[in-house]
C-alpha cells in the first residue's frame, strides 16, 4: 500500500484523531541506501498534529549538534558488486529506538555513487603521480582510457560486468544508446539487482539538476533533491550537498535506469565530484588543493633531477594507523618501505575553529606514527620554493 501511494505520488491519511477536522497526513518516502519504504509527517499551518498515543506522534529530534563521542567507522573502497540503483523495496521502516541514538547525533555517510568513484578512480590510479611520469603532460583521453581500464574485472551485479554498463561520452545517453542497451538487457538481469548503467563525463559546470558537457546538458530525474557535489572531506568522511567550494571541473558519475515511481530509463541519480583539471583526474575538496597538486608536480620535477624520485598520491580512502584511521591531503613516497620515506602533506585553515583545530591536531598526530609530516597553510599552497624545501629536508 505504501509503495502504491508512493507511485502515485499520493497521502496517506491518518484517523488518530477520529472525524474531527483534516485528519494529520503522512508522507510515503523511500530511502535507497536502505532499500526501504517509511513514513515522513506532514506538518503545517493548519494541519494538525497525530495524537499523542498514534506511533507517528512523535517530538522533533535535534540533529544539529555535532557527534561528541563516537569514532565513525573508517572509509574504504566498495566491495562486491558496484550497483547503486536498487529494485523497489517491499519492506516498510519500523520505528527507531530513540534510546539508542546519542544525543546530539548528526546523520552522516558518504553518497555510495561517490564511494564507487573514488574507488573506480583508486583502482585506475587516477590519484597517483610516479615519478617516471613526471615530464608527460596526461590528456583528457588518456585519462578516461585509465579510468576504463581500471573498471575491468569490476562486477556491477551477478554476470554483469561493470566494463559492459559504462560510458563516458554523454552523446551516448543523449542519443538514447545508453537506454537502449539497459532496455535490451532487462531480461537477463538477476531479479533482485535493477537493470542499470553508469555514464561517467568531465564537466565545467554543474547545476542543482543539469550537468554542461561538451556533448549538451544532461538533466537528473526531477524527483532526485538535487545531484550531489563533494564537499571538503573531514577525518571522519563527512559529505555535504551543493556545496561548490572546490569549484569546477567536475567528474560527475551519473546512475541511469528507471525513476522509482516508473517511467523513461533516464539518469536518476548523479555525483559530481571536483578535480584537479581534465589532464589530472585528481579529486580535490577546495580550490587550495589545486595549487598543492601543482606545487608538489614541480617538486617531485627538481627532486627527480636531483636523483630522489618520489610518488604523489591523493588519498581517497582512510589509512590505518596504530591510533586510528586518517585521511592526509597528499602523500609522498620513496621506492622504499620505512616510514622516514613516507611524507604527509597536510594543508592547515588558520582560521579553523576549536573543533575543526582539534581535528586537524587529531589527524597531525595520527599521520606522525607513519612517517614524516609538512603542514602548510592554506595560503601559502603556492610557495613552491619553502614546500620544496621541507620535503628535501624530510627525504634526507
């Protein structure tokens, strides 16, 4: 029934209060990541309230603090199959145990489109610079070429293979292509895995729902909040929504298969995540990051002519430490394997506040127990020559 309403874009009606006035009015959501139906209240001037003995009576719950005291899980690469689109549930959310969650809680989590990024990205070696590359100027196509490369092997679901259901040009969704392989292949797709398909395209801009390509906008099912953009990436893995610090240009990767309440196979969900330029598929969370990339590029340049040949990395996912998961800026690294040979570059927001301080502190320490740390102010990312400097000093 909830599923039903849901379709026809519907209220469910509530007789808590009897046959007194309107009656108070639920509406049927449905939560992906959770591949289930729940009931949100409809509240309003003039709307009533639920009694308070009906289950849906219930006092707003203060999400604003931030979380006190638990260490969220580390952020890892996706394992299994990479699908993101899941079929229409048929289970209905129960009540939560408010005893259960800490006061203060804020919801937090990584869209999973962004963690099948990062992880289709890490595993092409997007975010890495070695030192034998350092006088090749990579192109947009090579950078797509890695990035296919990099899929093969991955399963989207049970013998689908993710290599089958990728695209990267958006002419390919615009001219219906992309709709037309998914079409083809419903029948052979599992019952309990959606038919799907990702399209994953450079952008200059991107809007609350259009996405500007080289090829023509490409517009996100009106029913989806708003396409998600990366926004600065804490210790602890928080995203945030339709905040453009980092600025363009964009990766965005597009899930593409029928909307919820049926109709067309268009995209229905998208993630746009900042990068270095369309040369380096190197994501970024602020446009600081940018002038650190160069810097360290023009580094490991006067190193490797010095004879010390060092890697860049731009972690994607938390690294293990004794005391705890952290997630640097930029890494660099020796051939070699002891910790000396091992540099974090940490940008430092002089103008953090208390809790932003202590998190940084917090990371500062952890990346200490594994090797050598430079923290370089914010503004001063393009001081290639003190940058140059302290990481000669730390290689020895």
């Amino acid at each position: 029934m909830v599923r039903s309403v849901k379709q026809q874009k519907r209220w469910i009606a509530c007789d808590c209060i009897g046959e007194v006035g309107q009656p108070p009015l639920l509406a049927p959501a449905y939560l992906e990541m959770a591949s289930t139906y729940y009931l949100r209240r409809l509240t309003g001037h003039g709307r009533p309230e639920h009694h308070a003995d009906c289950p849906f009576f219930r006092p707003s719950f203060d999400y604003q603090l931030p979380p006190t005291n638990n260490e969220p899980k580390p952020l890892r690469p996706v394992e299994g199959f990479l699908d993101s689109l899941q079929p229409l549930g048929a289970n209905l959310a129960q009540r939560p145990d408010e005893t259960s969650i800490p006061a203060g809680a804020k919801p937090r989590g990584v869209p999973r489109l962004a963690r099948i990024l990062w992880t289709l990205i890490e595993a092409a070696g997007l975010n890495s610079l070695t030192p034998d590359k350092v006088a090749v100027q990579r192109s947009i196509l090579q950078e797509f070429r890695k990035l296919r490369k990099g899929c093969e092997g991955e399963m989207l679901a049970p013998k689908k293979l993710l290599i089958d259901h990728l695209w990267t040009h958006s002419r390919d969704l615009l001219s219906g292509k992309v709709a037309e392989r998914i079409e083809a292949s419903k029948a052979s797709w599992p019952p309990d895995h959606k038919p799907q398909a990702y399209l994953i395209v450079f952008a200059r801009s991107v809007s609350r729902h259009s996405i500007d390509t080289v090829d023509g906008a490409v517009h996100v099912h009106e029913e989806v909040d708003q396409i998600e953009i990366a926004t600065p990436v804490d210790v602890e893995g928080a995203i945030g929504r339709a905040d453009q610090k980092a600025g363009g240009p964009y990766l965005v990767i597009l899930a593409v298969g029928e909307p919820l309440e049926g109709g067309p196979i268009q995209p229905v969900r998208a993630f746009a995540q900042p990068i270095i330029s369309g040369h380096y598929f190197v994501p970024v969370s602020r446009p600081e990051e940018r002038d650190m990339f160069a810097c360290l590029r023009a580094c490991q340049a006067r190193l490797l002519h010095e004879g010390r040949g060092l890697s860049i990395k731009r972690p994607l996912f938390d690294l293990e430490t004794p005391i705890g998961p952290v997630r640097p800026d930029y890494v660099m690294r020796t051939g070699e394997r002891t910790p000396r040979t091992q540099i974090f570059i940490q940008l430092v927001d002089e103008d953090a506040d208390d809790s932003q301080q202590k998190k940084h502190n917090q990371s500062v320490t952890r990346m200490a127990s594994l090797g050598y740390v430079i923290e370089v102010p914010l503004t001063a990312a393009q001081n290639g020559d003190a940058i140059y400097e302290a990481i000669r000093n730390a290689t020895g």
